[in-house]
C-alpha cells in the first residue's frame, strides 16, 4: 500500500500507511552521522536516554538507510532538516524534534519556551538557518554532493562492479 503524507504544520508530517508493529521507542531519531556537531548531540542524548531505549537513534548517513523503514522520509530529506518518526508513523521535523526528544528523555524545561508563539517562531527561524548553512559550517560538501555521492556508493555495492578510489573513498 502506498505512502500518503499531508503536511500539517512546518513541524510535522502525517504518514498514513497503517503501522502494523508494536514499538519499544517513544521517538525515532534521524540523524546524519557524518556531521560533527549532530553526533555530539546524539552521543549527549544517547547518554541520557541510558540504554532504555525509549529514543531509537536512526543513523541516515548509513548508506543501508531506507526510506521506507522510517517514516518514508528520504536521505536527501533527512539531511536537510532533521526529523523523528512516532510510533504511530506520525514524522515530525525541525525544533519540534528536539523539544518532543528532550521532553521524553525528561528534560523538557530545555525547550519549553519554544512552545511559545514569539520564541518558538525565532528559534524556528533560526534552527532553519542553521540547517541551510550546517554542511558549509561543518566543511562539508554541499548537500547535491553528498546525495550524488551517496547515490553512486549504492549503485557501486548493489552492481558489484565498481572500483573505489582509495583516496576518496567514493566510486
């Protein structure tokens, strides 16, 4: 059956293809392993969450990601903005991510003035110009880079007969 998404808010998607499995996890966490500063908050979180599991940590720079298993949102998508899925399949993304991660991990108070209009509309803003310059400032490529380059380590793993340089580590 074929994903549906109707887009709500900036903050959250609903994805209306019926989840059939039980979750042990409150929140699925996205998150691109490649990127310094995001890994330095996962690790932060990880440390909090102490191995009960009630945050599912997603790496999306794991070229074995698929859309599919995680709420269907896509690389490309999920590296330029960060996202979670609920349990009931629901995707939500940009600061509304951290607030629902830090109010399940018990440190809510951290982003409870967001949920308020004025703030919650500057901090919106601001975490978007983050997310439009985070692959520059962490000198990175550019995101069409990355995708590009992504694109052609699967195509190389699932054909078998590519050849990696061993400088790059790309095809």
């Amino acid at each position: 059956m074929p994903s549906q998404k109707t887009n709500i808010s900036n903050s959250v998607e609903v994805n209306t293809q019926p989840q059939f499995s039980s979750k042990s996890w409150q929140i699925e966490l996205l998150y691109d392993g490649q990127c310094p500063l995001c890994l330095r908050e996962v690790n932060f979180l990880k440390r909090r969450d102490a191995g009960r599991g009630l945050v599912a940590f997603v790496d999306i720079a794991d070229d074995s990601y698929t859309p599919e298993a995680h709420g269907g949102v896509d690389f490309e998508t999920a590296m330029g903005r960060i996202h979670a899925v609920l349990p009931d399949g629901t995707v939500i993304k940009n600061v509304e991510v951290f607030r629902r991660v830090y109010e399940i991990l018990g440190m809510g108070w951290i982003y409870a003035a967001t949920k308020l209009p004025i703030i919650g509309f500057i901090v919106d803003k601001l975490y978007g110009i983050w997310a439009d310059w985070r692959l520059a400032l962490t000198g990175r490529p550019n995101l069409a880079t990355i995708v590009s380059d992504r694109q052609k380590r699967i195509e190389c793993e699932t054909q078998g007969r590519c050849r990696l340089n061993d400088q790059e580590g790309i095809p």
